[in-house]
C-alpha cells in the first residue's frame, strides 16, 4: 500500500519540518488508520463498513482545512471550519440512522470546502509560493474527481445502477487515489529527501 510507504517517509522527516507538514504527515496516519479499520470491518469481520466513511471524510475536512489554514496563513479557514463541523454535528444527531448511508450532502460540502482551499492555494503558487505545489495538485485532481463520485452515491443505489458501473465507479476512484499518493510521493521525493540526506 502506498499510503503506508508515504506516512513513513514523511514521518521521517516530520521532525526537522514546519507546522503545514506534520499536518499534513498526522493526516496521511489518520487516513491509513481508518482505511486499515475499513478492510478490518469489511473483509474479515465481513459486517457492513460504509459507517467508516464518515470518518474518513470528517478526518480529512478538519486536517486539510488546518493544512490549509498554514499554508495560506488566513485565520477565515477557521470562521469557515466551526460551521461546517457544526452541520455534520447537526446532521447525525437529528438523523443517527445517516451513520449507515452514504451522507452526500456533507461529502459534497466537507470536500467542496477544501477544493476552494485548494484552488485559491493553486493561485498563490502562481505566484511564486511552491511548498506542497505537487500535493496541491494532486489533491485537488482527486477531490473534484472523488466529490462526483461519492456526492452520486445515494443517486447510484436509486437508480439501481448495475454492479458492473459501481464497480467502475470505485475503481476509478482508486486510480485517481493512486495517482494521488504517487505525487505525494514525489513531493517528498523532489523537497525533502536531501534535507534528510543532508543532515
């Protein structure tokens, strides 16, 4: 899994890094744990795991929205954060029964935040600021691609989608994850090897 070989090669690093890349290094472990939980539940214990997800898209949201709020040094990330949270708070409260359905209002909200993080981070590195450019763009790929896939998921089981096209759905999220975790690769690869070696 090359999830795992990226959390270790930026643990290896952590240390010596700024505050952006150990948030970025807790989510990658944070991620990993609940997929880790999602295998366990799903293909050993054999029990329904959708309800995982919700923690994977919670996870991701405050991280990433913390990673971004350093990156971009703004403190709005925040003023934006609280609601947010609150909402998806608010959302499995009144209906704990959403704990067991794909929730895709509050995945279209949670990851439709972070591409606008993303997207005004893009900027910012146009104009000449580059720390996590390769991440950046990698995420933002993976978000638009994953929020159309997963913000369908209620639609795909009412139109009673064939297996065959749920099946393509999920592995081309997979991919697109994939190619995601390669350019986390490379960004550690291209700006934090050598300091390592270095030191």
């Amino acid at each position: 899994m090359f999830l795992i070989i990226n959390i270790f090669l930026y643990f290896k690093s952590f240390i010596q890094e700024g505050k952006a890349f150990k948030i970025f290094t807790i989510y990658l472990l944070l991620i990993c744990l609940v997929q880790l939980a999602t295998m366990f539940v799903g293909k050993i214990l054999h029990k329904p795991n959708l309800f995982l997800s919700h923690f994977y898209f919670v996870i991701q949201f405050v991280f990433l929205s913390f990673f971004y709020k350093e990156l971009l040094k703004n403190k709005l990330i925040l003023l934006v954060l609280i609601p947010v949270f609150g909402f998806l708070m608010y959302q499995y409260i009144d209906d704990s029964s959403l704990f067991y359905r794909y929730n895709a209002i509050g995945i279209s909200i949670t990851q439709g935040v972070v591409i606008i993080y993303s997207i005004v981070y893009l900027y910012k590195c146009l104009q000449g600021q580059s720390s996590f450019l390769i991440v950046n763009v990698g995420l933002l790929l993976y978000l638009v691609s994953s929020t159309l896939i997963f913000a369908s998921g209620n639609l795909i089981f009412n139109l009673n989608i064939s297996e065959s096209m749920n099946y393509l759905l999920i592995n081309t999220n997979r991919i697109l994850y994939f190619l995601f975790q390669i350019l986390i690769f490379i960004e550690w690869r291209k700006n934090y090897y050598k300091k390592i070696h270095r030191s």
